[in-house]
C-alpha cells in the first residue's frame, strides 16, 4: 500500500508572472469582454487605455474584476485597486497600469 503525500497549498500556485506573461493572460481577458461589442480583435497594448481606446464602461471595469478573480483568484482584487483612484485617474488607467499591479500582487501573495 503506497501513500501518496500531498503537496503544500503553495506549491500549487503557479509562480508569479513576468509582465509579458501577465500583458497576455490580461490582453486574452479584455478580449472576452471585448467580444460583446465586436473588439476583440483590438490591438492591446501597456499603453492600451481603458477608456479612451477600449471604450470600457463601468459596467466593463466590473465585469473585468469578476474575469480577473476568476483567473487569479483572490490575490488580484482590482477593485480595491481602483478603490483609491479619483475618477480622472481611473479614465487614465491603461493595460500597463493594470499588468504592474497584476504582478506585484501576485509576487506578494508568492511572497506571503
């Protein structure tokens, strides 16, 4: 009779990714959002604005909350990083904006 030893919660993480890799994992998420109005062929980019290029309503800033969580899991709360945004700040929010934050929370949530 074998045993078989479970692996430590942490182990099962995948490992934080690098910004190229967080850029695709979050470039293939806004286009699932972005298939509602017939973008999901839009070019994304770290310079990509949320509203100005993409055209994202608030309605689309929750839905892309909701597919994050659902991909990263609790380690990525965006909206508790757009919480502390004033409304100009978060109009000004770009891929890149969102791709920074993606990484060093998910580094910290490695970390811890």
């Amino acid at each position: 009779m074998t045993t078989e030893l479970n692996e430590p919660e942490t182990a099962a993480r995948p490992a934080a990714p690098d910004e190229t890799t967080a850029l695709a994992d979050i470039s293939a998420i806004l286009r699932t959002v972005l298939e509602e109005y017939g973008l999901e062929d839009a070019d994304i980019t770290p310079d990509t604005s949320f509203h100005d290029d993409l055209e994202l309503e608030s309605i689309d800033l929750v839905t892309l909350s909701a597919q994050l969580r659902e991909f990263y899991g609790e380690r990525v709360n965006f909206a508790a990083f757009i919480a502390d945004r004033g409304l100009d700040e978060i109009i000004a929010l770009t891929v890149g904006d969102l791709v920074g934050y993606v990484v060093d929370s998910l580094a910290v949530a490695e970390v811890g």
